[in-house]
C-alpha cells in the first residue's frame, strides 16, 4: 500500500515538474 | 579445435535467444491481428496471419537449433548479449516488415524495412504512402512497433519470456540498456514495462478525453490517444495520418503530447528513483541538469531568432519551442511542414535543429542522440581539467558527477563517453556527405542526417518514397547505429568476420 501510493505521488510529481518546465520555457517565449 | 567448438557453442547460444526475442514478437502481432478481426479489416487480418505463421517458423528454427543451450544452462558472455541484440534487430526488421509489404502502402521491401527500422528505432521518418488511408490494425502494428522498440525488444523477451538466466545481464546491456535499478535484471526489465504500461493508461486517457473535446468521435479519439501516446512515450514520432501532429489544430493536443514526450526521454532510472520518493533526483541528476541547460539555450536561442516570423508568444511557442523539443528529445513531431525549415527558419534555425537532435535526451530512456548523460560527463571533464590545472599540484581532488548516484569521474568513462559521441558525429557527417553527393544542399543533408543519426524523425523533405536507394540503406544503417549505440552492432560484425576468418584458415588447412 505505501509503495502504491509513493509510486503515484512520484508519478504525480512528474507530471507537475513537466509542467512547470514547460510553463518557464513559454515564459522566456513571452519576454524574450 | 578448440575454437572451432566454441563458435559452435556460441552460435547454438545466439540461435536459442534471437529465437526467443522472434518469438515474442511474433505474440505480439497477435494484438494488430486482433485489432483487424474486431474492426473487420479482412486483409490485414490475412497480412497478419501470413506475417505470424513466418515469424513463429523463423523464431522455432532458430529456437530448435539452439535447443541445448536451454538444456545445458549455458553462461551467456558478452560477445554473446551484444550479438544476439544486434542480430535480433535485423532478424526482426524483415520479419516485421511483411504486414507492411503485404499492405501494398510500400513500394518495395526496401520501403517496408526502412519503416519498420524507423519505428523499432524510435525514429519517425516514413516511406509509407497514403497513410491517411492505411487500416487500423497496420497502424496499431506500426506504433506497438514503436512502443516496443522504444522499451527495447530484449528487454520485452527478458520480461517476459526468458527465465532467468546467467549473464542475462550482457543480453540486455547489448541493447543500450545500461542501468541496473535492482539487482535481479529480470526485474529491472519489469519495472521498465511497469512505467511505461501505467503512463500508457494515463497517456492514453488525456489523450481519448482531449480528442474527443476538440471533436473526434469517442473510437476514433481513443484510437488517435492511443497511437499518439505510443509515438510520444517513445520518442518516436510516428501519426496515424500524413499531417502528424498538425492533423489535430489544437494547442491543448500538442501540450499533453509534450509533456509526454519529455517524460519519455528521461532516464528509467530516473522514474524508479522518483516513484521511490527520491524527489530531489530531477535537479541533482547531470542528466536533468545537462538537458535543462541545453533545452533552455536552444529554445531561447531560436525564440530570439525566429519570433519575428511568428505573429504571437503562443504561436512562436507552438511552432518554435515545441519543435525544437520534439528534435532535442528525439521525437519527431513537428507541427509546421517539411520544407518551412528551410525556407523559414533559415540557416541559423536549421543549425540549432541539427545540434539538439545530435544531442537527444537520456542514456536508458527510448530517446536517441547521443545523450545528455555524455554531454555532462565530457563537459564536466573539461571543467575538472581546467580547475586542476588551476589549483595547486599538491592537491588531489577527485571530481564526482551525480546519476541517481554519486560516481568518480573516472578516465575510463570520459573516454567512453567521447568515443561514443565522436561515433555519432562520423556517422552523422557520412550521412551529411551523402546527402550532398545526391544533389541536396548542405543544411538539408545535414537535417536529415542529424534525423536518422538521432533516431529523431523530422524531415526536411529529402526522406521520401523516390530518394536513391543507397540513401535508403545509408538512413537504415544510420538508425540502427545510432539506436544500438554502435558497440552492440560492432561486436556481430567482429563476430561474424571471426568466423568467417576461421572457416578460411580451415578451407586452406583441409
């Protein structure tokens, strides 16, 4: 159980990282 | 004598295994052939059965051949990983490409097995024609061939075909895949088919839901999720129709393609570090490090450059920014034409293009290029050389790089490293020349060059159904090359010029 739900924490961290990433990258496109 | 018999063992031994990755692929063609029966598409039901009952003939020989391996529990060397991933490829290139030729979309075998080593290779680039028009169960075959090949087949055969074995270790290594995340590597193999397999159903869902909000029907929108997810997972690049990604007009498709391509370019290691918990991994890791720096100058680099083409920030970011993601991880995507890379974005545009498909995303991940990884480490290098050679001779400092976890900056794995990325940059200019040679310009060769070498798939125009064949070939090697970072292909073709060496000294003995 705690292995399942640290698993879908770090996919859920992933998925949020990404995002955020890619939201930096739009960020330098709009000032840039 | 002695030698004799153990080329013989050898190849008993490269028999048993090869057939066992034939025969998992064989499996494997049941789900497009099932794909077929459900949807009623006839003939690819009868593509596939032909395709199948070859398959299963081929991996049963070479199985039967090698049947004592199995019996006799024999130690699987190096030489014999490495050949056995290496000729498997080949092996399967052809088999693999029966349903496509079967299809009548090729015109020729050539066609068929440039395909089929494009999608195995994670690449991309097609040959096929009227794609637009190809039955769903050839495109369910063309991105599970992707999928699979983006995983690596061995390691599929190791998940779940091959029991453990001894040395299964250098089977699986032979195929690019360096990293141990446990110690049993039947495990490792799992836990990579785990990650992929749970982001394919969360994949697949953003994918179905978004498609069917921008106006797809509920089974097309979940077939176009699946395929579309396949293609970015793995970096490949592949579309169900001729407009790729372009074919759906929606900014909120492209972003979730995007974020699954990046997560589909890090590193396995990575992932099973994060699902431990092992949060801080993403900014400690040279990897993540070394493709966030290289990601941001890129991007900022051709912002700067090509806005001025662009009408907006989101149009510059969709047309800019995610095309040169989609290079930097290797996938393939590209949301303007072939030709608007030339006659757009220009030299400078075209060069930015060439280094980050070169550069690719990470070591163990199903992303090509000559990874992130060895940027970091050569870089890293450089700069421990310039500080010893700044500091004191006195003092002995050892340099350390952190890959989920810390390693010595040892001589070895810097000469590795640049071994591997200069192999890349002399298949890479062969391929530039190439293009040259047949009348393209030097920016468009190099594109298309940098594409096949990266196993990235975007084009400029050159790969197309009427290129000479030769090119063909050159493109097939390169893909190959590149995808099974040269020492596994190395290693079967020393292996096979030592047996042929051997037979000639035992021709002349006798």
């Amino acid at each position: 159980m705690q292995k399942t739900k640290s698993e879908i924490v770090g996919l859920v961290f992933e998925l949020v990282a990404v995002c955020v990433f890619i939201t930096v990258l739009y960020l330098i496109t709009l000032f840039l | 004598m002695t030698n004799s018999k153990s080329s013989f063992s050898s190849s008993k031994i490269i028999c048993y295994y090869t057939g066992c990755i034939v025969i998992g692929i064989a499996l494997l063609m049941l789900i497009p052939l099932v794909t077929s029966f459900l949807l009623r598409e006839w003939n690819p039901v009868l593509d596939f059965l032909i395709s199948i009952a070859i398959t299963t003939a081929v991996g049963l020989t070479l199985i039967i051949i090698g049947i004592k391996t199995r019996e006799n529990k024999v130690y699987v060397q190096w030489k014999h990983g490495f050949v056995v991933a290496a000729l498997s490829w080949i092996i399967l290139m052809v088999l693999c490409s029966i349903p496509y030729r079967l299809s009548g979309h090729n015109n020729s075998l050539l066609d068929s097995c440039f395909d089929v080593m494009s999608g195995f290779t994670t690449t991309g680039l097609i040959l096929t024609q009227d794609l637009d028009h190809i039955s769903i169960g050839l495109n369910m075959w063309r991105h599970l061939l992707t999928f699979v090949g983006g995983q690596g087949m061995v390691v599929l055969a190791l998940s779940f075909l091959v029991k453990e074995i001894s040395g299964a270790y250098k089977l699986y290594v032979g195929e690019a895949k360096d990293i141990g995340l446990v110690p049993n590597v039947k495990g490792t193999a799992r836990i990579i088919w785990k990650i992929s397999l749970v982001y394919l159903v969360v994949g697949t869902l953003a994918l179905w839901i978004d498609g069917m909000l921008i106006g797809l029907n509920p089974v097309s929108a979940f077939f176009h999720g699946l395929f579309m997810f396949e293609s970015s997972w793995s970096t490949g690049g592949f579309a169900p129709n001729s407009q790729n990604i372009m074919y759906y007009h929606s900014f909120s498709y492209e972003i979730i393609t995007l974020i699954f391509f990046i997560l589909g370019s890090l590193n396995f290691g990575l992932h099973y570090a994060i699902w431990q918990g092992k949060k801080k991994e993403i900014i400690k890791n040279i990897e993540t490090q070394s493709f966030m720096i290289t990601a941001f100058l890129s991007s900022a680099f051709a912002v700067i450059a090509l806005s001025k083409i662009y009408p907006n920030s989101i149009s510059t970011f969709r047309r800019v920014v995610y095309n040169v993601l989609s290079a930097h991880t290797t996938t393939g995507f590209g949301n303007i034409y072939a030709r608007q890379f030339a006659l757009e974005w220009g030299d400078f545009g075209t060069l930015i293009m060439v280094i980050v498909m070169l550069i690719g995303g990470s070591a163990c991940s199903t992303a090509g290029g000559f990874k992130g990884l060895r940027v970091g480490i050569v870089f890293k290098s450089i700069l421990s050389d310039v500080k010893k050679l700044l500091s004191s001779e006195r003092n002995v400092k050892v340099f350390k790089y952190h890959h989920i976890k810390d390693y010595v900056l040892e001589d070895g794995v810097v000469r590795s490293s640049a071994l591997i990325i200069i192999c890349y940059i002399i298949t890479f200019t062969i391929g530039t020349a190439l293009g040259t040679y047949y009348g393209y310009s030097f920016a468009d060769s190099a594109f298309e060059s940098a594409s096949v070498t990266g196993n990235v798939g975007l084009s400029i125009g050159i790969t197309s159904p009427s290129m000479p064949s030769v090119m063909k070939v050159y493109y097939i090697i390169s893909m190959y090359l590149g995808r099974l970072e040269f020492l596994s292909v190395f290693a079967m073709v020393g292996y096979f010029l030592g047996g042929i060496k051997r037979l000639c000294v035992k021709i002349r003995q006798s």
